[in-house]
C-alpha cells in the first residue's frame, strides 16, 4: 500500500484504453482492499459509448469526507514506443507508460498516501471512472449518481489531473473553462452551374453565417478565465464534381467559454444567427460541460501548504487547459485538480520521475489528513 512505484507500475502494465473494464480495476480494487477500503465496481451504459466501469472506494464512516477523483482509463498509444506502452518499465529514474502521468501514477500516489492517513481521522473515498478521455457519458456523472443513492457527500474533492507545467506543483486547478460543440447543415438544391436559377447553393448561406459567427467577441476575460473563444473545426461540402451546385454544405464548431457564459445559451445563440442566413438548416449543440470555479480559499490554501512544504513552491492557481471530470464533480462540494507534469501526457514514451511520485504521495497524504481535520485547515 506505501509503495508508489509498485502501485504505478502495476496499474500501468493493465491495457485500459477508453472505455476501460477488468483487469485495472482488478488491480485497483486488490490494492484497495489492501488498505482496508470497501469497494462497489459496476458497469453502466452499451456500445457505442459503453460498457463503462466505474469504482466507488470507502475507508471509514462518519466525521468529515475527503475523496479522490480520477480515471483509470487511457488514450490509445500508437506506435513508436521505446517500450511497450504498458510494459511499465523503469529506467533513469523514470516509469514509463500509457497513463503514467494521465493518470494512473497520481492515482497510485493517493492509494499509497491513504496509508499514512489514521483510519479514525474521517472518511476517504476514491471516485474512479473507466471514462475520462471518452465521451464521459457513463463515467463521472454515473458515480455521482452512485454516491447520491448510497447517501455519500464529500465536503472536498481532489482531482489528481496533470496540472504541474515545469516542476511538480507549480500549478493547481481551481475552475476550468466549458466546452460545447456545435453541427451545422445547410441544405440547398443539387443543379448544374449553368443553371443556377434551377438550383439553390447552399455555400453561401453557410459562409455568411460562419462571417457572423466568427466577428462574435463572447467577453474580453475576468479576474480568474482568459476570453471564451468559438473555432470553426470543420468545413464539409464533399462535392466531387466541377461542374454542380453542391445539395448541402456543413460545419462544425467548438467553444470553450467562462464562468459567464452558460452551453445552452450558447447553442441558442449560434442557432438563431444560423437562422437569420438558412432558415432550413438543422444545427445541433452538445454541452460536454459548464464553466466552474471554486474561489480561491481555505481549500486552495491547504493544497498549496502542502505543496511548499514538499517542493518549496507556491503554486499558481489557475483555470487553463481542457475539460475534466471536475467540471462533474464541483457540483458536490469545493473541487480543485493538482497532480503530476503534463509535458507528456498523450505522448510516446509517456513517463513519470519516481521522484516525482514519492513527493506527491507525500503531498497527498498531507492535503488528507488536513481535509480531514477541518480545523487544521490554513486560513485563506
């Protein structure tokens, strides 16, 4: 259980691609009950976004509840490896792997911390999911679900992300932005080009809407998010031919907006100027999160103590980068995201410093047992 680099190394010798089931689960549920956790598996959802398995861990009952959130499942590895993807193997003071730093080594780093944590201090619990780097549909969002029958409330969450930019904790989470998607189709007429009057050209109608679109400044930032942005993705007419009028043209978009945006108001928005230039057009929005932000305070305060503590670094506290289940889980409770460097994350020869490993197992123990204490919290 106290052993961070046979922890790590275990976790990423299991193949989990997204959407995850068995084997690390196995593994995760071995080392768990090893340290004295209750811990309820279950699969939720079917192809094309499923099966999807989740894990729900428990030490304790009563007094304040301190959890740890995060994903055991990875992003392909393509070729090119120096070692396999999940050989898990070590060398140069490094583990390398699919997952090492995103995120099974912060995962294995709480497990390990929890060992130091006195049983009698409260209750911590482990929100793990089989998909995070997926569609998120089954995952996250399933074990709140859990939790809420079961009658589980954490007062703080921690989720174990790769948020550390050059040196481990020089940057904790505190919001991050949301993010929607947007599909756009524009139908038309198919025709000759010498005969447009019979035809009806869709292109023009798509264009003049994505003219609007793209001069739409959302807000120029606050205090704590950089400006929301909306980007064209995608542009689709797949017209082979030289010499017709296309019969539909598409496109699609993604936002990233702040805490002073809401998705749904966005998709609306979008729709009704695509409306002005193509009444007949189908437009389309999914919300894959809202915007959140926990206020820098008491519980900012108690990660970045353990941080100088462990590293000598204040960490900046920010709100850049993607989405991540957090986005799930602050509708709970107070929620921030700290753990290893993310430089390669997604990457080949993705790898964690064991160094890195052992000061962030000490990290977390020390944020567990000030969560858990409460009134040992710093001031903010």
């Amino acid at each position: 259980m106290s052993d961070v680099v046979a922890l790590t190394r275990a976790l990423l010798a299991c193949d989990s691609v997204t959407p995850a089931v068995g084997g690390v689960f196995d593994v995760a549920e071995a080392m768990l009950r090893a340290g004295g956790f209750t811990v309820d598996r279950f699969v939720v959802g079917e192809a094309p976004d499923g099966p999807v398995e989740n894990m729900l861990a428990v030490r304790g009952n009563g007094g304040r509840h301190f959890a740890f959130a995060g994903h055991l499942d990875v992003v392909p590895p393509g070729p090119g490896w120096i070692s396999g993807p999940f050989a898990a193997e070590e060398r140069d003071g490094m583990i390398f792997g699919r997952g090492a730093v995103d995120m099974k080594g912060a995962i294995a780093a709480f497990i390990a911390a929890t060992a130091a944590v006195p049983v009698e201090a409260g209750t911590i619990s482990l929100i793990l999911t089989g998909d995070e780097e997926g569609p998120a549909i089954f995952g996250t969002r399933a074990l709140i679900d859990r939790m809420a029958a079961r009658g589980l409330s954490p007062d703080l969450i921690l989720v174990g992300e790769p948020t550390s930019q050059q040196r481990l904790g020089d940057m904790v989470k505190i919001g991050r932005r949301g993010s929607v998607n947007i599909w756009i189709d524009v139908p038309g007429r198919q025709g000759h080009v010498a005969y447009p009057h019979l035809a009806d050209n869709p292109i023009p109608k798509l264009i003049a809407a994505l003219a609007e679109i793209e001069g739409i400044v959302l807000d120029t930032g606050n205090a704590w998010f950089q400006p929301s942005n909306i980007e064209v993705t995608d542009l689709t007419v797949g017209n082979p031919a030289t010499n017709v009028i296309p019969g539909h043209a598409a496109a699609r978009l993604s936002i990233r907006f702040n805490d002073e945006h809401d998705g749904q108001a966005l998709i609306e928005r979008i729709t009704a100027i695509v409306h002005t230039h193509a009444p007949d057009a189908r437009v389309e929005g999914r919300v894959s999160g809202e915007a959140f932000l926990t206020p820098p305070g008491a519980f900012s305060a108690m990660v970045s103590a353990a941080i100088a503590r462990h590293t000598g670094l204040t960490p900046e506290l920010s709100t850049t980068g993607g989405t991540s289940d957090a986005r799930f889980l602050s509708r709970l409770c107070p929620t921030v995201e700290f753990g290893l460097l993310n430089a390669t994350m997604h990457k080949v020869d993705e790898a964690v410093a064991i160094d890195d490993l052992r000061a962030l197992t000490a990290i977390y123990a020390d944020i567990a047992v000030m969560a858990l204490a409460g009134d040992a919290v710093p001031a903010a």
